[in-house]
C-alpha cells in the first residue's frame, strides 16, 4: 500500500523518528534494530527497547559501520527471541535473505524496513564530517531527490556505493521512497497494509511518478560505471600476475572476511592452525621454488573465501572498506561474483524462495553452463 509519512517544518529526520516511536509503542514489536548517532557523530547499530533512545535515531546518515544482515543474524540466530523490525539498506537485506536460505538468520517475527539509498561514505569520512560541523543533511536529501550521488566537502561516495545497480529495496514490509520525493514536504512509502492498519496509516490519494525516472538515472550511471571497473578487473586477471596480483599487499588480516555478511562460518580453517608449519617446511619450500611468500596462505585464503560466498556476493562493499592495504577486495568478488551469478542465472536476495545454485544438485547443470556431456 503506498502511503506519505508527513513532515513539519521540513524537519524529515524527526517525522522518521516518529514513525519508528510509533512502531515500538504499538505493540507491534518489542524491540528495533536501527542506526542511533553517538554524541560525537559516529554512527553506531543498535538494539532499541526504549523509545526514549530514539531520540538519536538516524536512518539518513550515510555511513554504515556493518553490514546489518550480521547483526540480524546474530539477533536471530535459527529461533529469534523476540518480535522486531528491523532497518536494512537494500544491500543488507539482500545479504540478510541469503543468510536465511543458509540457515544462518530466521524472519519469523521480523518486520523488515528498508530504504531507498542514495549511498554511504566511509564511516572515518562521517564521522569527520561531524566534527568539523556537522554532516549537511539537506544537501544530502537534495541528492536524493535528484538522483545525484551525494558529496560532501570533496568527499566521494564509498566505492561499492558509486558501483550500486540495486539501491531500491524489495521484500521488505516497509520500505521508505526518498528518490525523487519532496521530502520536506512528506516521505513516500510503501507498506504492509495489515501493519499500515496497526499504525492507523492511510493510503495514498495520488502517486508521485517521478520516483521511477530517478531510480533509472541512477542505476543507468552506476551501471557504466560499474560495467567499466570490472572490465578492467577482469582484463587485469588475464594478465601477467592474473589474480593473485590483486593481493600483493594483502598484510593478512582477515578483516575482510570479518567484515562480509556472507562469511559465517563458526570455526574457519585460516583460523586454526592448519596452516603454521614446522620451520623446515618454509626452508624446504623457499630451496625448491628459490623464494616463497610469507606467510603462505595468503592468496589460497582469498580464492577459498570467493569460492565459498562468490553465488552469494551482494556487493555491499563491506570488505574494501574494513582492508587496511585499501585492496580493492569488493570490485574483485564483485567481478567474480557476477560470472558465477550470470551462469546459474540467479541474483542473491532476490527471492527467498530461489534456492542456493551451489547447494541444489540438478543432473543437466554442468550442459546448461556450456560443459560438454
């Protein structure tokens, strides 16, 4: 059902706020997982029970510390322990139905709410924005309503942001339309008509249609942009060095398995010892082939990873930003990703009842990819 949260006095931060106080204290659900604003700007994920702390509820800041579809995981697990919505950007709620399907999170009782997005910055880049007076959240809203990725004293947008070709949400319960609304005026919304009903909402007289052309501007300049990045990635994989170039610095930290929603493994072998050696092994190894790289799992780490989450890659990003060595992790799983996405014809979150290509067994898959019989 569409419908318009109204906005007085142009203060769009505070009608969201209202919405959200309305969905805690209706008895709808018994807590929200949402973005709350510290006091010194930062932008912290957090499980709400007190509509009191919504007063530093922030769900237009653009920056995202986690992709949010861990948390849910976390909170949910196979049995949630209680009823909650919870605010997703489109990229967390796709990672969030993929985790479903691996048995890694539960929807029962959870209302999603998600959001047009017009992208995030890096949360170092946020928070210094805020210190240095404040993030200009008209400016931002602007953005939105043109289509335009938003900037900020010459800052840009987080790379996987720039690359984004699904910034609209799907599957979600509530989800807010910012492109191409006034939103100082009201924001649009689509919502669950049995929960609409609950929240005593009324349904649209008449629809904005400026919200489509927007969409499409910006999928189109994310889509040459992104088309154009991993091109060039996967021509720079053919080329002397191939992939694991791409991995030269890599310091082997495994942030950017930390930091991916899809990684959710309890007990991952590169955390074990199965890969320190006896110092003979490293000799042995360095007098056979004249030098070895140290430590040596480093490259086998990142092929073993994209061969795990690769079907499942939602490119939310999440990687490049927690890499120390700013290894360009997410356009190379993204690159990756996509190839194996296009040859079983799926897209992760897309649909909670499409099932897993690399978990479903079908006797013609290896002839549907072009392999010979």
């Amino acid at each position: 059902m569409k419908s318009m949260i109204p906005v007085q006095n142009s203060d769009v931060l505070g009608a969201l706020r209202g919405f959200f106080k309305a969905l805690l204290e209706t008895d709808n659900v018994d807590a929200l997982y949402v973005p709350l604003e510290t006091e010194k700007g930062a932008i912290v994920p957090a499980l709400v029970t007190d509509s009191a702390r919504l007063e530093r509820l922030n769900p237009l800041a653009p920056a995202m510390p986690i992709n949010g579809a861990r948390a849910v995981s976390a909170l949910t697990g196979k049995q949630p322990p209680a009823r909650m919505a919870v605010l997703l950007r489109p990229c967390e709620l796709r990672a969030l139905v993929e985790l479903v399907k691996l048995q890694q999170a539960s929807l029962e009782g959870v209302i999603l709410v998600s959001m047009d997005c017009p992208g995030t910055f890096g949360l170092a880049d946020y928070v210094a924005c805020q210190k240095n007076g404040g993030f200009d959240l008209p400016t931002y809203l602007a953005a939105a309503q043109s289509g335009q990725d938003p900037a900020y004293e010459g800052l840009a947008l987080r790379n996987a942001c720039q690359m984004c070709i699904q910034p609209v949400p799907a599957q979600a319960a509530v989800s807010l339309q910012l492109f191409g609304a006034d939103l100082c005026s009201g924001i649009p919304l689509e919502i669950d008509e049995e929960l609409a009903g609950k929240l005593q909402i009324s349904p649209l007289a008449q629809e904005a249609d400026r919200r489509k052309a927007v969409v499409e501007q910006v999928v189109a300049r994310h889509k040459q942009l992104r088309d154009k990045e991993l091109l060039t990635i996967r021509m720079q994989m053919n080329s002397n060095g191939g992939i694991a170039g791409f991995f030269d610095t890599c310091i082997r930290c495994h942030n950017c398995m930390t930091a991916c929603p899809i990684c959710y493994c309890k007990t991952c072998l590169f955390r074990t010892a199965a890969f320190d050696h006896e110092p003979e092994h490293y000799m042995t190894a360095a007098h056979r082939k004249g030098a070895v790289r140290m430590l040596g799992d480093t490259l086998l780490f990142h092929m073993t990873r994209m061969n795990h989450m690769s079907a499942s890659c939602v490119s939310c990003g999440m990687c490049t930003s927690a890499c120390p060595s700013d290894i360009q992790v997410g356009a190379i799983f993204s690159a990756v990703g996509e190839q194996v996405q296009a040859a079983f014809n799926y897209a992760p979150g897309r649909d909670l009842a499409e099932p897993l290509p690399l978990i479903t067994f079908q006797a013609n898959e290896w002839t549907e990819v072009g392999e010979a019989k």
